[in-house]
C-alpha cells in the first residue's frame, strides 16, 4: 500500500495558509486515492528528539566506520528511529511556511537529526555524497507573508524554498511538485493568489 506523510511543519493550526493549501491537497488526494494511506508527523508535538553534542559525536563516529557508544549510541538510535518513521512513507507533503527568509527551525530540526550516513546519504571521497531516498516523491507547500518573486530585498529574501527543495533533491527525492502561495499577507490582493493556490492543491491532490 502507498503511504504518504504529512510532514507539518507550522505551529499556527488554524490559522496556518501552509496548512489550510495541505488540507485542500490531502481532500483531493484522499477522495481520488482511497486504497492510500495518510499520516501525520506534526513537528510540534515535542517529540523530535534533540540534535546536539552527543548526536553530533554519534554523526562523525559513523561517518569514520566506528560505532556510537555512550550518550552517542542513545542519541543515534533515537535518530535512527525518527529515520525510520520518516523512511516508512512513499511520498511526501510537507506543509512550509517561511521563517525569517528561510524554515522553521523545527524542520531544520528534523532534517539535522535523520540526515545520517547511511540512512539518507551515503559519500565517496572521489565522487562525493549520494542521496537514499531514491523512488519516493514529493510536494512541498511554500507560504510567506511578505515576501514574493519579483519583490526587491526590501521585502525579504527566498532561503526557504531553496535551502529545501535543495535538501530533497540532495537526499534523493527528485521528484519534488511546489505549490506556492507568496505573499499572503503584505498584498493588496491576497483573495486572488489564495484562490489560485487551493485550485493548484486541489488538482495536484486529484493527479498526483
């Protein structure tokens, strides 16, 4: 059976554009996907686990050929594990909204923690690093509340969308689908480019 994770990476709940764009997709997608299943991975329910000195200590013993021990060895099996619900899914949708020009520092989070040699990259020494996550898809919903293309800087900067999409395509996963929704809040005309937005989710969920 396909498995897709949602992947929430906002705090606002109702509120939240980026969530609102994830539900209008998972409707579609549901209604045109019914044998699928769907899960959720709110990134804000205190469970992902820390990423500091003993996961770090754990990273670069792997990284060498050695085995994490001590408070190295937990750190990397708590990583591992968060690796694995992650891995379990065939496709992805992951809810974004811009932070300070870039993510959420939850997602940052997230991305520290299961990128792990072995498990979403492997490296050479002649040819450098080489994704995992091969065969499996995503889509990425991308909000922000003033900045937009063809803004000046005075409006913000795109670290957000291009630090991601980047990282999943590193990881593997080229096949990346976006549906943006930039700026929802500084604009004369948000009604407009929301409309359009779902409509995007909304046909994305039914053919995708």
């Amino acid at each position: 059976m396909t498995h897709l994770l949602h992947v929430a990476a906002s705090p606002r709940g109702a509120a939240s554009e980026s969530l609102a764009l994830a539900s209008t997709f998972l409707d579609a997608y549901a209604e045109a996907h019914p044998e699928r299943e769907i899960t959720h991975r709110d990134l804000w329910d205190g469970t992902l686990p820390a990423f500091g000195p003993p996961a770090a200590e754990a990273k670069m013993a792997v990284f060498a050929g050695a085995q994490p021990s001590g408070e190295g060895a937990a750190a990397w099996a708590a990583a591992t594990a968060e690796f694995r619900r992650f891995d379990a899914a065939d496709e992805y949708l992951f809810s974004v909204p811009m932070w300070n020009a870039g993510v959420p520092y939850v997602l940052k989070q997230l991305i520290d923690v299961i990128s792990q040699p072995g498990l979403v990259f492997g490296f050479d020494p002649e040819h450098g690093y080489r994704g995992l996550l091969r065969g499996k898809r995503a889509v990425v919903v991308y909000t922000s509340a003033v900045y937009g293309d063809g803004r000046g800087p005075a409006f913000g900067r795109d670290f957000q969308a291009t630090f991601f999409t980047d990282w999943l395509h590193w990881a593997g996963i080229a096949d990346v689908e976006e549906i943006h929704f930039r700026p929802n809040l500084a604009t004369a005309d948000a009604a407009t480019a929301r409309q359009a937005a779902h409509a995007r989710a909304r046909d994305l969920g039914k053919t995708w």
